[in-house]
C-alpha cells in the first residue's frame, strides 16, 4: 500500500551544522498500521478510508499520503502528510533516557486534518465547539475550555479529576495553569499551535522546562530537563493525551489530545 523508508536524513531544526539523522527503528510501524491506527482514534469523525483517501463522516475527502517520498525534519514539520504524523513511535511509560535527536511524535501535524476535525480558529470555527470544564474542582476549581468534537473536554475532566486526587506535593505542578484554548501559531513557526483546535493544556508555568528556553551547546544540541512528576504524565496518557516532555524539542508543560499518537507506542 502506502510505502516509506526506514531511514530519514534530518535536518537540524535550527539550521546548525547536521548531526545524526532520526532513524524509524525497527519497532516503526507500516504503513497499514498506521491507517489502521488514525481510523480507530478518531471513529467520531472518520468514517473510513478508500484507496489513499481519508473519508471523514460528511464525505470529505484528505490524502493519507501525498506522494513526495522522503522528508527531512525541517520538511516534516512543514509540509507534513497524514501518514507522516505518525512517523515517530510514542515512547510508553517512564522515560528510560531523553529522547533521541529530531525525536518529537506528535510536533509533525498535518494542518488539514486538524482544521478539518476541530475547525479554522482564525475563522472562527473552533470557538462554536468550546466548552468550559472545571480544573481540579476541590483543588484549584478553575474554568477552562477546550473542544467537545472528539469528546476532548470529557477526556480533559476525566484527568483533572484524578488529578485532583493526588498527594498535596504534587498540586504546584498542576496550577496555576499556563492555559487552553488560544488562536495562535507555535513559537518561533508560522503552524497553527494545538492550542488552536482546543485540545491542548499547559500546566504550571513555574515548574516546566521548554527547549527554546534553553541555551544549545556547541554542537547544537539541547539538554534535556524536566521535573514534571510521573504520576501526572501517566493520567493524561490514559486519557489520550501526549506529553511534550516526550520530545527532544521538549515541552514539558503541554498536553494535548493526540489518541492516534499514543497508540503508536513502544
């Protein structure tokens, strides 16, 4: 069916010297896996698919694939395809080490889909699908809003209320918060961040480590740190929501519903 190499050449995102290449390992999914994936995490909104056709429920029609081979990273995020959202495996559970170089699931996005499932936020069309959802009600009791479509804010209060369950320590890493809902791009990129679609959720500001706050080192590198608490990785993740503590490019105060990302993990 829909074929991709097994190895991608990179480009470092900063436009710095090259350095090793992200590889698909050999735990990568195949192209059929990763249809099979994006049609089971979205069954409200997908229909099915039909040659190289993703079909959503009122017959429009997106290409998984489109045809342009290999990308780079830089080309990746830019000019993603349905397929390639799913090119990088979602590491399960605790982190063994910090990911590997270009190692971002879920940063490669195609913009059509999003804006096909959750609306144009410059058009207003996500704002008619927003809903309030109370964070930590005991806790902090907080209103926020993200999307129904996809039963996002459901999954979003189903987190906040285990959330609010957990030990004392833990509450200054979950408020105040850094926010939901915002019709903006991601820093530094002319993309639609996933703040946009209402399916994202910053956390405490305070305790979060972001790469682009971070100084590189001489060969262009980012250390990586983080000191978000497990416990609270590990809620969102049963709910469908990515961490961006996951990423080389990390990002470890967001969250974002991403289901089809999530089921790609090793």
């Amino acid at each position: 069916m829909f074929l991709w190499s097994c190895l991608l050449a990179v480009a470092l995102l900063l436009g710095v010297a090259s350095l090793p290449a992200f590889a698909e390992t050999p735990q990568s999914l195949s192209a059929d896996d990763r249809l099979r994936i994006l049609l089971a995490a979205y069954p409200e909104a997908i229909a099915g698919a039909d040659g190289n056709d993703i079909v959503f429920k009122d017959g429009t029609r997106l290409p998984f694939e489109d045809g342009t081979g290999q990308k780079d990273f830089q080309m990746l995020l830019a000019r993603a395809d349905i397929e390639d959202m799913l090119i990088m495996p979602y590491p399960k559970g605790r982190l063994a080490q910090p990911p590997a170089l270009n190692a971002d699931p879920g940063r490669v996005r195609n913009e059509a889909f999003f804006k096909k499932m959750y609306g144009d936020c410059t058009k207003g069309e996500v704002t008619t699908n927003l809903v309030e959802v109370v964070w930590l009600p005991r806790k902090a009791a907080t209103r926020v809003l993200m999307t129904r479509i996809n039963g996002v804010a459901a999954r979003l209060a189903a987190v906040s209320a285990e959330l609010d369950t957990l030990p004392e320590p833990i509450t200054k890493y979950l408020t105040p918060i850094g926010g939901t809902y915002h019709c903006r791009s991601i820093a530094g990129a002319e993309r639609l961040s996933t703040h946009a679609y209402g399916i994202a959720i910053d956390i405490a500001l305070a305790h979060a480590h972001y790469w682009r706050w971070a100084k590189p080192g001489a060969d262009g590198s980012y250390a990586y740190r983080n000191s978000i608490p497990h416990e609270i990785v590990a809620i969102f993740e049963k709910h469908g929501f990515l961490w961006g503590g996951k990423w080389y490019h990390y990002d470890t105060m967001h969250f974002s519903y991403r289901p089809e990302i999530l089921a790609t993990g090793r």
